[in-house]
C-alpha cells in the first residue's frame, strides 16, 4: 500500500520549492509498490510526482504520472480525483503548446470541479483558461475567466492564489499594451504572495514586472527584477525560469548590443526546447522584437550565426554571460 503522506505534501513541496527532495521521495515510494495498484493512495502520490516534475520541467515524466493517476482515479469512481488529473494534463498540454487539447482537458476538469465543489480547482481552471484566452487575444473571455477566478480566491480567502488574478490582469492589461495598469497589477500580486510565499510564483510575477518595467523605459530596474527573479529560479532549480530570466536580460540589450542578445536568446530557447516546452507567451512579444532589433542592426547572415551559436552553449553558461555582461564564446 502507498504511503497517502506523498499525496499529503504535495503542496508542501510545491510551495516551499523542494521538488527535487519530493520527487525523490515520491518516486522511491512508489519503487516499492506494484504498477497495478489501483488505490486512492497510490493516485495521489502519482500526482504529487507528477507536480513536482512538471516544475522541474520534466515533462515526460510528468505526464505518464499524471495519465496514471487519471487511469487509477477512473477505476474508483473518483470525481475529484478525475478532475484534478485532467486539469494537471491540461496544464502539461499548455507547456507543450498544445492548446487545443489544453483547452478541452482543463474545460473538462472545470465541469467536475463545480460538480464537486472543488472551489480551489474551480478557480485554478478559471485562470487557466483567463490565460488561454489572452493567447488567443480574445479580451472579454479573458477578463470574464480571471474575474470569476478572482471571486473565487476571495471566497475561499487564499491571498497566494488571489495573487493569481492579478497577476492576469496584468498579463491582459500588458498584452493591449497597457503598461502602466499591467505594472500595478503585477506589484498587487507581489504584495499579496510577500517576500515569504511561493517562490515560483514570486519571481514569474518579478520576471512579468521586469518586462513592463522595460517597457515603460526603466531598464537599470527591470535588470534588478530580471536578476533578483534568476536567484529565486536557481534556487528552485527551475530551468523553465532561469531560461525566462536570461531572455528577459537580453530583451535589454537588444539594440546595444544586438549580437549578444541573440546568443542569450537563442541559448535560452535551445535550454527550454530541450525539455518539451517554450519561453512563456506573455513574453512573446518582447522576445520576438528584441530579436527583429538585432537581426536589422547585424544583418540576416551574422544575426543568424549569432543565434546559432548561442543555440549551443549551455544555460549556466547563457546566465553567466547575462549577470556578467561578458559575451558567449
């Protein structure tokens, strides 16, 4: 029988950022049962794993976790259980820019949620699909999905995930190109997780504000953010994170030192590629304007070289580059 403390500390492992530690542990438990078992216990560590990979960006792992837990939750009869699973499936098919199948697994998961009362699933859901919407650029849904998120949070009084709802306002204010708004948003969602709360979600909000900063013309306090952001992702062993923070410092430099950016652009992309997912969407759009800077101000032919090379130079050594000002060789 597997041990349900591995379910239990799922969110314990995921809040403070010991997902290695919980993997660790998880998967050594689950070593010492039989595949086949199709208990409530054995479902919930899957889960649990399947967490802590995802954050660690092993996405292939992950997923046959989640998929196993699904298969188990099935067989009990377990609503909620079902639903939780679909929703991480959802969530793994986003990383995977498979959208139409995330749309569909978290809409699914959604439905049970609220038949369930799962309030705290109901609004992870609802945020979600806040996000997918401005992905797809379709404002009002996007509003009307983190709005109702929001309500939700204040219902159930969790400030860390209150600070979710902001942090996508901020992210549809910044994509309609208000950056002003975005910034205050995103500082309400830093305010409510504190220095203290979840780490993860403190620097995304950090690395989100740091964009907008540049934005508005402040790039001495966005390489603050950007930096302060890093150190929180290495501490957690984000990979996904750090390769934001290092295409977020070179989003700085795009036009002084166009050649530069490319490389840490490209090596960032190579470093999140290699694990199944993409820089983030919100973060497209600067990403793909610093690189347009530097390919006009090099040329197509030493741009590309420039990206090329970067593309094969490892992450620590893209960071070291970034926090240095020293060039990729």
């Amino acid at each position: 029988m597997t041990t349900p403390l591995g379910g239990a500390l799922q969110w314990f492992w995921h809040n403070s950022g010991y997902w290695r530690e919980g993997r660790s542990w998880i998967e050594s438990t689950l070593a010492l049962t039989s595949p086949g078992e199709s208990t409530e216990s054995r479902a919930a560590a899957l889960t649990a794993a399947a967490l802590c990979n995802w954050c660690l960006g092993d996405f292939t792992g992950a997923r046959a976790q989640a998929e196993e837990s699904l298969t188990i939750y099935r067989e009990l009869g377990d609503r909620r259980g079902i639903g939780r699973s679909l929703h991480g499936l959802g969530v793994l098919a986003a990383a995977e820019n498979n959208m139409a199948s995330a749309r569909a697994l978290i809409k699914e998961g959604l439905s049970l949620a609220e038949a369930v009362g799962d309030r705290p699933f109901v609004g992870l859901a609802l945020s979600n699909l806040g996000t997918f919407a401005i992905q797809a650029n379709d404002e009002a849904t996007a509003k009307s999905r983190i709005e109702e998120s929001r309500r939700v949070w204040q219902e159930l009084g969790s400030r860390e995930c209150l600070s979710l709802a902001w942090s996508g306002l901020g992210d549809l204010a910044r994509s309609r190109g208000r950056y002003a708004e975005a910034a205050a948003h995103y500082r309400e969602s830093l305010d409510l997780i504190g220095d203290a709360g979840l780490p993860g979600w403190r620097a995304e909000y950090l690395v989100n504000l740091g964009h907008v900063t540049h934005c508005q013309g402040d790039d001495r306090g966005a390489t603050e953010l950007f930096t302060e952001a890093l150190v929180l992702f290495q501490r957690l062993g984000d990979l996904r994170g750090m390769a934001e923070c290092v295409a977020g410092l070179a989003v700085l430099i795009g036009e002084t030192q166009p050649e530069r950016a490319a490389r840490l652009i490209g090596s960032a992309t190579a470093a999140v590629e290699g694990i199944g997912t993409r820089l983030s969407p919100s973060n497209q759009d600067d990403h793909e304007n610093s690189l347009a800077r530097a390919r006009d101000c090099l040329g197509d032919e030493v741009f590309e070289a420039a990206w090329a090379q970067g593309r094969t130079v490892t992450l620590e050594q893209s960071i070291a580059c970034a926090l240095s000002g020293e060039h990729l060789t």
